[in-house]
C-alpha cells in the first residue's frame, strides 16, 4: 500500500542579514508556527519539516543541494516573511532538483491598526518580499505553484495538500520500474511511444520480459498460496455459484488465483510499481489475467492494457496522489456511448481489468467467456461506480512531447440494470458535454485508455504536469472548441521551440 505520511516537503524562508539578530529570531519562530500548523493539518498528507531561514547565498545553495540529495524530501515549500533579495537564490534554485510551491501568505492576518509601526512593517514585508521572490523564479523559468492567502485558511492547505500529493507522485516516479509482458496490441498506435524520451523526461524505466518468466511463476505458486487467495476472495467478493466450492468453474477460480499469485511475487521482488500485459501474447496462461489485475491495482499497482506503459505509468502516480482520500483510482476506456437527445453519455469499462477501488457496493465475483485472445473463460470482478465528480487523464506521445488531456466528468447511475455485460463498469457525463467533450478529445489526439479517478482533482494533476513539464489541456465545463482548437495550435509552436523544432 502506498504510505504519504513518509514524505516531507521542506520550509524554507526568505530573509537576509539586514534586520539584525533579533528580527531574524522572530522570523524563524514564525516559521516554525507555520511550519507546525501545516504538518497537523488534515489537508496535508506528508511532514511538514521546518529547515531553515536563507539569510544569504550560500543558505540558499545550501538547502537547494541537501533537498537534491535527501531521500524523502519531495519537495520545498518557500515564503519570504522579509524582503529576501532574490538574486541571492539564484544559484541554488539553479540546482534544485525537486518541486517547489512558492506560499505567499504573512504570519499575521490582520493589520494591527492602533500599534502598526516601522519595525513591524521591516518585520512583515511578504507583500513585497515574494513578489522578489517570484521574479527570479519566473526569470529563471521555474516551474512552480504559487498559493496565495492566509496558511490558517482551509483553502490554503487544501491547495498545498494538493501540490504534496502531485509531488509524492513525482517523486514516486523517479528510479520507477514498470514492467511489459508482451508488446503492445499490434498495429496500435497511441500505446506505442519512445520509453527513452520518457526515462529522460519522467525519471522512470519500461522493460520488457517475457510471458514465460511470469509462467514460471504462476506454476510455480503453492497450493497453500492458492488456498489463502481463494479465501480471500470468497470473504470479499459474492460469488458467482460456477465458482462456489463444486461448482463448474472452480478450478479456473483457483487457476484465476495462481496467476495472482505468480503475477504479484513477480512484481513485489522485482521491484516493479506496475505492468502492463495484451490478451496477444498469453502463451502459458490459462487464461488473461482479470481478477488478478484488479486486486493489484487495488493494491497500488499501475497497470496499461495492451502494453499501454504510459497509462500504467500514469495510474500509478495516480494512485499515489489518491493515497488515503476517499474515491477509487483505475485503468478505464471509453468504450460505447448513449446518443439519446436527452443524455449523452459514456459507458466507461475494459475486458476485464477495471479496479475495485472504484466499485459501488460489494463486487461480484465472476466468470464469462471474454471472446478474444482464443485463452479459457477468464475471472473477473464485476460492478457498478458510484456517482459523483471525477476526472478521466491520458498522456499520449506526440513525437516531439508528451501531451496530458484531463476531462473532468460527472459519474451517473445507469438507467437500467445491465444483467448481460460482465464487466465492472462506469457511466458518466463528460464536460462540457459529450459532443464538445469528445471532439477537444479527439483533436487532442487523447488516448482511449486512461487513468480515471473519483479521487485525485484538476489541481493535482495540472501541479503534476508543471512538476514534469508536461503540456497539460484540460477539457472542463469552460471548454469551448474554437478556443481550445487555438490552444492546441499554440501549444504545438510553443513546444516546438522549446524542443528545436515544430511538429
């Protein structure tokens, strides 16, 4: 399971040696008010570390380097309680490696009108000393989030605990391994893509083994091992009566828990935080991995059908900015839509491999033919998704970049039972609406693979774009098509210069 609370994002202030010794106390006691304030709140899901107060070039350099090189710093958190002259910082933000959130608030909330004096106005210059501060971040084109406001303010820290959450994620992909077994489907272009650019760029590495490695372990799974599964499954999940002890499916039930079984020791020792697998290559299988998937996902694996590593990638770091908020995180695909003049909407599902993390009620455990791959009936969970808000992601390669499309969608409860469609699903409305939604979608070149999530927010992912410097278009209830044709446009000359050329 994945643990936020071993991170720490480091606070560091903004002063210098002007005010003299008393002045710079009081500064470092403010911080580590603020510093405390933020650890306890319920909004921020990691440690909250107060480090230092930079005074001079040498402090900024300092820090910059140490965060670089301590293992669970995800990131700095700055403010400038001074005025902090900003070309002092130059050189350590120069070298800093890690994320930053730039927080523009005053320890005091309120003007103190009756006592107000030239000490506290030297003492409390944020107003101005950030706005320095800013500067030579813009001028040194740092990607970064500015939060602005009271730190006591619920607000403040929801935003903050959202850039935590898309730091831990980041940091969660750097050294990754996510492992393929099998190519991708063949003949399918948006899961191919250059998995070097995305080691250079992302911090993470895709590998490829062979079907045969994870058949040796799937045979090699103990029948003690098979056993704990099965019970495991039958105290979670309704059991389709095939699978009940005698029933006619019970041995593929248990054959179901054995590739579990294989795919998980697999994946635990060798390191890996996700795979990917394609119903083209199962030669040893009995049968596509379908339960198998979903209860690893459930466990925080990323996982891409068809060899798609990007979104296995992307699941996961969904996964992880998802850590302990209510609301599940999948693998999804837009599968067929509802034209009716009424509604139109998408029903959202795959073969098999959809997480229960997402599932409305208790899943059921069942088995149908799958109708592809030419393998045994597959097992699988079976369920609705709750309603709500949520958002679908895709990254998708563009040859020279990679582009993140987010839309944000609204989750619905079906309008009729679905008896005959044995596979967990997921209805919903996209923003602004389906005709707008899927053409910005289209015209985006957006995967129809992706990361959905009733969890992780529009926020977190467009903090986690800057953090990798990704372009990132968001399709929301704004979303209008002449304009977003343009932006697509612009994207594509702005990236092209920043990469040597225009696609």
């Amino acid at each position: 399971m994945i643990d936020l609370n071993k991170f720490e994002v480091w606070f560091i202030t903004g002063s210098q040696q002007l005010y003299g010794a008393a002045a710079l106390k009081q500064v470092a006691a403010n911080s580590q008010e603020i510093a405390r304030a933020l650890g306890r709140s319920s909004e921020i899901p990691v440690k909250v570390i107060f480090k230092s107060v930079v005074k001079t070039p040498e402090d900024a350099t300092s820090i910059c380097q140490e965060a670089n090189m301590a293992r669970n710093c995800i990131g700095l958190l700055t403010w400038c309680h001074t005025f902090s002259p900003s070309k002092m910082w130059i050189n350590g933000l120069k070298q800093l490696h890690k994320p930053l959130c730039h927080l523009h608030t005053q320890h005091n909330r309120d003007i103190p009108w009756s006592s107000i004096d030239m000490d506290f106005m030297n003492l409390n210059q944020a107003a101005h000393g950030d706005r320095e501060h800013g500067f030579i971040m813009s001028r040194l084109r740092l990607n970064r989030k500015v939060v602005v406001g009271f730190w006591q303010d619920i607000s403040v820290q929801k935003r903050i605990g959202a850039w935590c959450r898309a730091a831990a994620a980041w940091h969660d992909w750097q050294g990754a391994k996510f492992c393929r077994f099998g190519d991708n489907m063949r003949e399918v272009a948006v899961t191919e893509g250059d998995k070097v650019m995305a080691q250079m760029k992302f911090g993470y590495s895709v590998n490829g083994y062979g079907v045969g490695d994870l058949v040796k372990r799937v045979n090699s799974a103990s029948g003690k091992e098979v056993d704990s599964l099965i019970q495991e499954y039958e105290a979670s999940y309704s059991l389709a009566p095939k699978l009940r002890k005698n029933g006619e499916s019970r041995g593929s039930f248990r054959e179901a828990a054995r590739i579990e079984a294989g795919l998980r020791s697999f994946l635990t020792e060798g390191g890996f935080k996700g795979f990917t697998d394609t119903f083209e290559d199962l030669h040893g299988l009995a049968q596509l991995p379908g339960i198998a998937a979903q209860r690893l996902m459930a466990d925080g694996f990323g996982f891409g059908a068809e060899g798609d590593w990007k979104t296995c990638a992307l699941v996961r770091a969904m996964k992880v900015m998802a850590s302990g908020l209510k609301g599940g995180t999948s693998f999804m695909e837009d599968y067929t839509y509802h034209l009716n003049p009424k509604r139109n909407v998408v029903l959202g599902a795959h073969m098999l491999e959809i997480c229960p993390s997402i599932a409305k009620g208790k899943p059921s455990c069942e088995i149908h033919p799958l109708g592809i791959g030419g393998k045994a009936d597959p097992v699988r969970l079976v369920f609705n998704t709750p309603p709500g808000p949520a958002i679908n992601a895709s990254i998708v390669h563009l040859g020279n970049r990679f582009r993140l499309l987010l839309n944000e969608i609204d989750v619905i409860t079906p309008e009729k039972p679905l008896p005959k469609l044995p596979v967990a699903r997921a209805l919903w409305m996209p923003k602004p609406n389906l005709e707008a939604a899927a053409a910005a979608w289209i015209y985006a070149g957006g995967a129809h693979h992706t990361g959905f999530s009733q969890a992780v927010t529009t926020e977190m992912i467009e903090d986690f774009s800057a953090m990798a410097g990704v372009e990132l278009v968001v399709i929301d209830s704004d979303t209008k098509l002449r304009h977003f044709k343009q932006e697509l446009e612009w994207n594509d000359i702005a990236y092209g210069i920043r990469s040597g050329f225009v696609s």
